[in-house]
C-alpha cells in the first residue's frame, strides 16, 4: 500500500512539473533509444551474414591454389593453377559423402543488341548445381551432351540478365561473349548481395570445356588446371574431419613431402562468418557502451533535479517528519520518484528506439532485427540509474531534521 502511494505521489509531483520532467527524462531517452537501435543493427548485420553464408551453400567449402613466390615475392593467391579436373573426380571418387565441382573463371564482355556489360563467366559441369544449391529460375541447366561436347550455351544471373535484356525472356536468344555467339538457355534463381556488397547474380555460367576452348586462350584451353573447386558435405558429416580428408588426400595427389607447404588452400565460409560475427558483435558492444554514456548523463540530470526538488520541498517533508514519517518512507518516497523519473524516461526511449530501428530498416535500407533482450536491458539499466542516481538526493532528503524543515521558507 505504501509502495502504491509512493507512486501517486511521484506522479503527482512529475505532473506539477512536467517540462522539467520532461527535459529532465531527455538523457534516458536518447540512451535507451540509441542502445536498442545500436543492437538492433548489430543483430540485424549478424543475421544478414548468416543469410549470405546460406546462400553460398550448406556444408560448402572451397579449394583454390595456393599463392606461389617467385624471387620471395608473392605473386598472389591462385596464380598457380595447381588444381585440375582430375582432382575433383578423385574427391568424390574417395569420399562418398562428399560432392566435388570444378570451376574456371574467366572475366569476359557481353553483348545482346545495343546494350552490353562485363561480367565472370564460370566454366561448370552438371555437378556445380547439386554442389552449390542453386536452381534455375526459368529454362534449363546444361544437358550431358552439352557438356561432353563443350556446346558454346550460356545460363545468365539476374544481373546479366537484366543488364542486357531488361525485362524480357533472354532464354532461346543469342548473346556474344567476347565476340563469340552463345545461346542462352537458362536463367539463375536470384541469390542477391553479400553482406560486404558481391553481387551473386552478376555471373554467367557456361560448360567447362567450353570455357576452355573458346574463352581461356591457346594456353588456358590445353591445360586441365582448373580455378577452384567447390566442395560440398553431406548435412550429417562435420566439416573439420572432411577438410582434413581432403587435404590428406591432395596432398597425397600431389606429390607433396611432409613439412612441404600445401599447393592449395581450402576457404570456409563458416570461419569466415565467425569472424564477421565477431567483429559484427565488437562493434555493436563498442556503439552500445557509448550510447549508454547518454544515459549516465540522464542519471546525473535526474539526480541534479531531485536535489532541487529536496530544496524545493524541504517543508513537506519538515511536515511529513513531523507527523510520523519514519526517514526510510521519505526516503523511498524520493527514491520511488527517481526510479518512476527514470523509467519514463525509458519507456519514451523505447518507443523512439523501435521506431527508430524501423525506419532504419524501411527506408536506409539498413538491416535491423528487434530483439526483446535488448529492450529489457535498456529497461533494467535506466531502472538502476535511476535507483543510483536518485539514492543521494532521497537519502539528503531523509536525514533533514524536522525542526530545521519547518523553519524553511
């Protein structure tokens, strides 16, 4: 019961000076608002990695060639095409569980009537779209013939599709890659943007013997080496037992002697999704501890202004001290204030932060995801700012002597 006139009280005492109140409420609510968005933009960012990773494949690796050194210098990861045909067939040969697809890349230019654009052509077999999951939108994949025989047909990206055909059908019509005609065949379901901007869809995808005959060069057409090979594990298999196989076994293939470096790496998306996730989560704790400055701020401003409420009301409380009241109900009754002071203040905050988070997210196009947890940690903390702030000037007001109250004016 006391608690509940505690709270009348607090309120009628914010209503007798509500502009105060209200500017004095201002600091909690910029700091609860500006945590909850600062975590909703982290959550939202490590969602969207997340995303992008799934979008790559499940259970999907990369191998490329190492980088080679020539005079000490490095002359880049990939340079030396150490990786062929051959050893994707062996990779699935071996291992049962595991599918393995090699790839060429080769930039090239495309052109359909007027418009043109420059983009990667990725020589694949039929095995690149059971290893990447990814499906056709409209037409079809590449029959084994086409394949076998290296027929010169083409399967677009929505990005090469809508760079040169805008919004009509391409599949059935021709378009020249580097001043070779190609037959469009197929059009890839859209995979969208990475979170660090890649265009998934900004690719062409043609057969790999027809990426080595027409689009590699006299050198690049005779050789097997191929630019990477993508690598798929059964969902029931762990990724670090398979890589290791796989390594063993390449290295093996190679010719490779113990202590000799590998003559390829192996790229993991899931490690470098728990290093984005890191520094997505560094960073949002670093942008939520400044934000939360704001609401230390509206803690000294709460306790500035019950310390001037304690002045302004040292006769009520001569009268309350007076009458009976023990220091301890004056004292919670300043305390209730603060608190209540406080949480307005957060509950402001946390309107202003979902709708901050909102539109960030519907018209910046930043991604946000709301979570509860954070809404009840800018709660808690702007309840304990309010209790640590607000205790000295409730404790001040507690140990006035009655007598000394009295004679205020």
């Amino acid at each position: 019961m006391r608690n509940v006139l505690n709270v009348r009280e607090a309120w009628r005492a914010i209503r007798a000076n509500a502009l105060r109140s209200v500017l004095t409420t201002l600091g909690v609510v910029f700091g609860v608002a500006s945590v909850i968005v600062m975590i909703a933009i982290g959550a939202g960012t490590q969602q969207r990695i997340k995303e992008d990773i799934e979008k790559l494949g499940p259970n999907t690796f990369t191998i490329n060639p190492a980088s080679t050194f020539v005079s000490g210098v490095s002359t880049g990861a990939g340079r030396r095409l150490s990786l062929t045909d051959e050893d994707a067939v062996a990779i699935a040969r071996e291992f049962t569980h595991i599918k393995a697809a090699p790839i060429v890349r080769v930039r090239a230019q495309m052109v359909h009537g007027g418009a043109n654009w420059s983009s990667w052509v990725l020589g694949v077999t039929g095995d690149f779209f059971n290893v990447k999951d990814w499906d056709i939108a409209s037409g079809r994949s590449f029959g084994f013939d086409e394949v076998d025989a290296g027929a010169k047909v083409a399967i677009l990206g929505n990005t090469v599709t809508t760079e040169l055909f805008s919004d009509a059908d391409p599949v059935g019509l021709d378009i020249r890659v580097n001043h070779l005609s190609f037959r469009v065949i197929g059009v890839l379901e859209s995979k969208g943007e990475t979170v660090d901007g890649s265009d998934l869809d900004d690719i062409v995808l043609v057969p790999l013997k027809t990426a080595r005959n027409y689009l590699l060069g006299r050198r690049g057409g005779r050789s097997q080496s191929v630019s990477a090979i993508a690598i798929k594990v059964e969902p029931d298999i762990a990724l670090e037992p398979a890589k290791g196989d796989i390594r063993q076994a390449l290295r093996y293939r190679h010719r490779l002697a113990v202590g000799q470096d590998d003559s390829f790496r192996v790229t993991d998306m899931t490690e470098f999704r728990k290093l984005q996730e890191a520094s997505s989560s560094a960073l949002t704790i670093l942008l939520a501890s400044v934000a939360s400055i704001s609401l230390l701020t509206g803690g000294i401003g709460i306790m500035n202004i019950m310390l001037v409420s304690v002045v302004e009301r040292t006769r009520e409380i001569g009268i309350r001290a007076a009458i009976g009241a023990a220091p301890k109900d004056i004292l919670s009754q300043f305390l209730v204030e603060a608190v209540t002071l406080s949480m307005l203040g957060a509950m402001i905050g946390i309107l202003l932060g979902i709708t901050g988070a909102t539109v960030a997210d519907s018209v910046f196009n930043v991604r946000t995801a709301l979570r509860i947890e954070p809404i009840l940690l800018a709660s808690g903390f702007a309840a304990l700012v309010g209790i640590s702030f607000g205790f000295y000037p409730a404790l001040k007001a507690s140990r006035l002597p009655p007598i000394e109250a009295l004679r205020y004016e």
